[in-house]
C-alpha cells in the first residue's frame, strides 16, 4: 500500500501529528510520501513529492489539518480516482472524519485496508470573457464563490438557473455550493444545513441589498449562470477558496452540480447529524 500525506505545514500539531501517522504506517510497512505543499514538512521522514505527481500510484491520502487541507489533497487526487482521510486539527472540520485522538487505532484499520469509501459531487466551473470567450475552468467540493473588488460597491448580477432569469441579486457575494459544502461558506452566508445524502446545488447571496434574500436549492444537474452586469469593476471567482480568477464586467460564472466525484475514505460509520450537533453545541 502506497499513502500519500498533505500536511498544514504552518502549524506545530499538524507537524507532529503526521510525522506520528508516518511513523505508524511505515511500522506497518506502508510506503508514506508527504506533498510538497507550500512551505515543504520534509522533516517528517518521509519522501517529498511535487503535487502535480502526487496521486502517482496512490492509494490513499491523508491529510493533517483543517477543512482547507482537506481540500487541497481533493483537488490533488480527484482526477486520479484517489481517495481521501482527513485527520482534523483545524477549529470545525466538517470533512476530516478522525480526530487526532483515534489516530492510532484508525491508522491500523487503514494499514490493514478497513475502511470505506464515500462519494462527493462537485460543481464544475467555467467562466468566460465578455466576449463569450473561455477564461477558465475548475471545479468546487463546497463551493464557487462569486465576489467584488470593489469594497465601497455592491456587486451586480444576473441568476440564471437553467435558461430562465431567476433574480438580479445585488450583493458582496454569491456562493454557488454543493450538499457537502452547506456547512462552509454558504452555512455563514445565511444557506441552510443539507445531509450530503441529498444530492443539489446551493445558490446563497451573500450581503443582499434587496427584500428577496432566501437561498435557492436547485438540483444538481440544473446549470446556474452568474453574469456580472456592465458599468462596475471586475467580479472575482474561486473554487474552494484557491486561486481567484477576475471576471471582467459583462462576463460570467457557469456552474452546474454532479461533477466526478471526490472519493472520501471513511474508517467509521458516518454521523452526519452527530457531528453537526457536536461542532456547533448543540443540546
């Protein structure tokens, strides 16, 4: 077995907590790599290994930190059909299932090729030029987010949902999110909490200045169309928090549910509903 790990290199724990995970997967005689991930964590023991190679021949990889880390080793392994574990060791952590805790003990399942797997769509993404010409594309696990650069201004645009106008939305931001990402950006915009059971997309505007301020829950495979209207300065665009694209004024956001999914590793059974009581109190 082959395990890849993707470390958030900036914090102490995370450190130790993976070069512990690596030190209990080579014992068990797992061949560990570590990502070069921003600042590289090549003190871990471990071969370091060029993101863009990373899910070369691998099994599984694990990630140390919070959400955001998470995401990163998705964006590195969904094309390759990899799946993913994350041990949290950020402040919520609604993807990464382990706590550090019960590291050991699901590590050993993991050596020994306990566990399951969980699929998650994802939002593809295309945004083009105002001449209709293709400026980029990618894709989202949680979420595409719509937002201005012009922090004395709002942001106006068009929604689309299908090939019908649904609102002109005054706002700071517009989130386009998946089941899974409910519970991130679009949960602090307003959005409702969704079991990654049901499979739709989200359409949450962030800061409306206008009456109408309720999230949309459309279905998966409806596209939804973000056209940034003209006489204001440029949009920009993100998958999951990566790097922003600029959207010119007259250009637009495509994005549409059901992409290749993220395979999620999973070494219990999942507790959707505990874990949302548990993040946020609840009682």
């Amino acid at each position: 077995m082959r395990i890849g790990l993707v470390v958030h290199s900036g914090r102490d724990a995370s450190l130790d907590a993976a070069s512990d995970a690596a030190r209990i997967l080579r014992d068990a005689s797992v061949d560990v790599i570590v990502a070069e991930d921003g600042d590289s964590p090549g003190d871990i023991g471990v071969p370091v290994v060029a993101t863009d190679r990373f899910a070369d021949e691998l099994d599984l990889a694990i990630t140390f930190g919070g959400d955001g880390t998470f995401l990163r080793a998705a964006h590195y392994c969904r094309d390759a059909g990899v799946p993913v574990l994350g041990v949290n060791l950020g402040r919520l952590g609604f993807l990464a299932e382990i706590e550090v805790d019960d590291l050991g003990p699901a590590l050993q399942r993991v050596a020994d090729g306990d566990f399951e797997i969980e699929e998650r769509s994802t939002i593809e993404v295309h945004v083009e030029g105002p001449d209709g010409s293709a400026i980029d594309a990618g894709w989202a696990l949680n979420e595409v987010s719509v937002e201005k650069t012009a922090r004395q201004r709002l942001l106006l645009m068009d929604v689309h949902v299908g090939n019908t106008l649904f609102a002109k939305v005054p706002a700071d931001a517009l989130v386009v999110a998946t089941a899974t990402g409910s519970t991130a950006y679009a949960l602090s915009a307003g959005g409702p909490i969704l079991s990654p059971r049901v499979d739709a997309t989200l359409v949450v505007p962030v800061a409306p200045h206008t009456l109408f301020d309720r999230t949309l829950v459309a279905g998966p495979d409806e596209p939804v169309r973000i056209s940034i209207l003209a006489d204001q300065e440029a949009a920009v665009v993100s998958c999951d928090g990566r790097v922003p694209v600029s959207v010119e004024p007259g250009g637009a956001v495509h994005a549409v549910g059901g992409g290749r999914p993220v395979r999620l590793a999973r070494v219990g059974s999942p507790d959707f509903y505990g874990l949302v009581r548990r993040k946020f109190g609840l009682h």
